[in-house]
C-alpha cells in the first residue's frame, strides 16, 4: 500500500500538482515521503512568490534525505534551495554556474564558477571563476579563484579577471572564448571528464553524453 502511495505522490511531483503532492505526502515521515517535499516545495517556491520559505535546517536535513533515498532531482532541488540563502543570485545565462573547458595551441584550460558560501573568508556569497591547476577536476584544492562572475541585469553572466591575473593573455583569451560561447566550452569539460558540465555528475545516456548535459540540468536552464 506504502509502495502504491508513493507511486503515485512520484506522479503528482512530475506532473507539478502541488495540490495532490501535499496532500498525499503530508502525512507521512519517510524518507521517500521528505524527499518529495523537497521536491515540491522548491516547486511551490517558483510558482508562488509568496510562499513561505523553509529554514536553513530544513533545507539541509531535505537534502541529507533526498540522498539518502538517492533521488536526484529531490537532490538538487534541494541545492538550490540551500543556494538560494547564501548570496548573490544566480546568472541565468552567459557563464553560469558550472565547469568549463576552453582548448587552445598549448593544450587547454578548466574553469568552475560557483558561488562562495557565506562563511567563506574570501568573498563570501560572492559569484567567482577559479581555475583548475591540480590534478582532480572533482577537488575543490586543485582550482585557484582568478575573478568574479557578475550577473548583469538581464541574467547574464560576464566575467571580471581579478587584476593580477589581467596580464596573462592566453588566460583572458580563454576567458573571452568562454563569455562567447559558454555552452560550447561546457561540452568541452564534459567530453573531456565525462561528466555533466553544470553540476558535474556522470553523464550516462548518449543523448546526455553527446549534449554534455544531464536532463535535470538541462531542464533548469532551458536547454
């Protein structure tokens, strides 16, 4: 009966019904049943402005749930909801939030830009881009912040070298070839690591693999 009931709040949750979703999941305490609250409230979050939000404690204990259950949609629902409280807003287009690879003669760079958390000592809540100098693309020890990302008016994302770094040409040349063609430069860093170039998870299908993207991500940036 449990197995049925969640089936069904699974359906409501994909067909965006926050109605049936709260109805059917409110009563129950499992962790299939949290991890598709996280899910509807990050939904009930974009469709009502004025709903109200959940706390930090919340949204951690909604994301440690949706792993638990292995739900990734649940799981970055949850993200962004976490991401949502520490900082400036995300750029929507342009550079965005993501790994990139631009190649050139001498052979290629990898950016990351992420958000810095609030309790960081540099640039709390701040967009920046770091570059990888390490060995492990998955290591956040291996890249080196080189500028911030500014989120202009319209959503896009541009990027500002710090001024140290502003002398080195083959650097601010990748740099301009990734503000010129950020989806381009994102297949790169998939095709080379395999993995989803905004959030960095295995890309397993073809579609995906040949796309650089998975369908979640995909899905949240209207790809």
């Amino acid at each position: 009966m449990r197995t049925a009931r969640i089936q069904v709040i699974k359906a409501a949750v994909d067909a965006a019904d926050l109605g049936a979703i709260f109805a059917l999941a409110r009563l129950g305490d499992t962790p299939d049943d949290v991890a598709i609250r996280a899910r509807a409230r990050a939904y009930s979050l974009k469709e009502d402005d004025a709903a109200e939000a959940p706390s930090r404690e919340v949204r951690e204990a909604l994301l440690l749930t949706a792993k638990a259950v292995g739900d990734e949609a649940a799981v970055q629902a949850a993200e962004e909801l976490i991401d949502d409280l520490d900082g400036k807003p995300e750029p929507t287009t342009g550079v965005q939030k993501g790994r990139y690879t631009v190649s050139d003669s001498e052979g290629h760079i990898t950016f990351w830009v992420h958000r810095k958390s609030l309790e960081a000592n540099f640039a709390p809540g701040e967009w920046i881009i770091e570059r990888l100098i390490g060995p492990q693309n998955d290591d956040s020890s291996c890249y080196r912040a080189i500028g911030f990302v500014n989120r202009k008016q319209d959503g896009r994302g541009t990027v500002t070298l710090f001024k140290k770094q502003r002398n080195d040409v083959r650097l601010a040349e990748a740099v301009r070839i990734l503000e010129g063609d950020p989806l381009m430069a994102g297949r790169g860093y998939a095709q080379a690591a395999s993995s989803c170039w905004r959030c960095n998870r295995d890309l397993t299908t073809p579609a995906s693999i040949d796309a650089g993207i998975g369908p979640i991500c995909a899905e949240k940036i209207g790809f």
